[in-house]
C-alpha cells in the first residue's frame, strides 16, 4: 500500500493541519491528540518514506519517524491531552475533540483549516474542518500526527505503569487486553482508569472496588 500523501491538503489550499488521536478505546490513562502542519509539501524522501499510519508502523519505526517529524524544518506540530477525570466528567468522545482542539490550538502556525480523522463533527472546533475517514491513510499531515500522538501517549503509560506495575501499562497501554482486566479484577481498578466509560462500567460489576 501506496504511503500517504498531501492531495487532501492541496485541494484544501492554505496552511492545513491534520489532527489524529490515540486512546479512545482504552480503559485507563488520557486521550492524547496531535496537530501536525506542513509548510512545504516538498519535503525529503526519507521523511516521506517514514510516514505512515501509526498503526502499520513496528514501535522502532514509529520513534524514528516522530524524530524525524519533531526535527523537521518543514512542518509544525502540537499535542493536545484530556485527562482520565475529563473522560470521566464529559465522557470519551467530547474529551477526544476537546484534546484536538487544544492540540491546534498550541500550533505555533496561523491553520486555516482542520483535517481530522474519522467521521465524527463537532462544534467545538472553531475553524474549517474536514472528517476523513481512515484519513490517517491518507493525508500526510494526519498519518504525522497519528505517529506524535502514538509515541507520546505510549511513553506516558509506560512512565505511569512504573506506578502501577501490576497493570504493564507499559505493554497494553491501557487498553482491555486479558492481562489488563485481570488485574483489574485483582487488585481493583486505581484513579486513572475511566471507571464511567462504558466498557469499564460494563466490565465493573465483578471489580474490587
């Protein structure tokens, strides 16, 4: 598969960012959203090279590439973090678009407009947007911030499993996986799991609380 590219951003015309986000289906831990624009679309063809989706990329690729992309004088970037007591208090989806927009709104550039993966619209955002399906396939700009928002998330949980070890956030991130939900059930769930999301609250009624 053909890596992304910056066709959506040309057509849009004017100083574009893309916007992705990584954590909306794990159970413990923060929402984290990354703003990445470029100013010139001529950039290097290793840089080019390096970008993709987050997902298909092996976790030592993913570091190389967000080295690349911080360092990189052709573009910009922001991160943006909705912490697990907004998640609790305004629930997943509203935390996600509320750690986007402070992600564009830390950009150091003046953006014109937002692409923004998925297909999900808020009237939070204050400037143009477009939702993107699978956008981090896409757009340049999205697969980028798709690569800041993984690797700083990442390094968060696994700098926040050293205080809880019995959960290795360091391997799954937060998210439900066996070992995760059975530790869970172990030693009960600590204040940065999303106890009012519903997977968790569907999850709970076998917890220690």
């Amino acid at each position: 598969m053909a890596n992304p590219d910056f066709h959506i951003e040309r057509g849009i015309g004017g100083l574009v960012a893309g916007i992705d986000e990584v954590g909306y289906g794990a159970l413990a831990g923060p929402v984290v959203a990354a703003a990445v624009v470029f100013h010139s679309y001529d950039i290097s063809e290793s840089l080019a090279n390096s970008i993709n989706d987050s997902k298909v990329l092996s976790a030592s690729n993913r570091v190389r590439a967000y080295g690349m992309i911080s360092s990189s004088s052709s573009c910009s970037y922001a991160v943006g973090i909705a912490e697990v007591d907004e998640i609790n208090c305004i629930n997943v989806l509203q935390a996600t678009f509320l750690a986007m927009k402070r992600a564009y709104k830390s950009l150091s550039s003046d953006v014109g407009h937002l692409i923004i993966d998925g297909n999900k619209k808020s009237d939070i955002f204050d400037l143009p947007h477009s939702t993107v399906v699978c956008a981090d396939k896409k757009s340049t700009s999205v697969a980028a911030a798709s690569i800041i928002a993984k690797v700083t998330r990442d390094k968060m949980m696994a700098d926040l499993g050293e205080l809880y070890p019995q959960f290795n956030w360091k391997k799954n991130k937060g998210y439900g996986t066996k070992e995760h939900m059975g530790a869970i059930l172990t030693h009960g769930p600590t204040e940065l799991h999303r106890r009012y999301y519903k997977p968790f609250i569907n999850f709970s009624e076998n917890i220690i609380m």
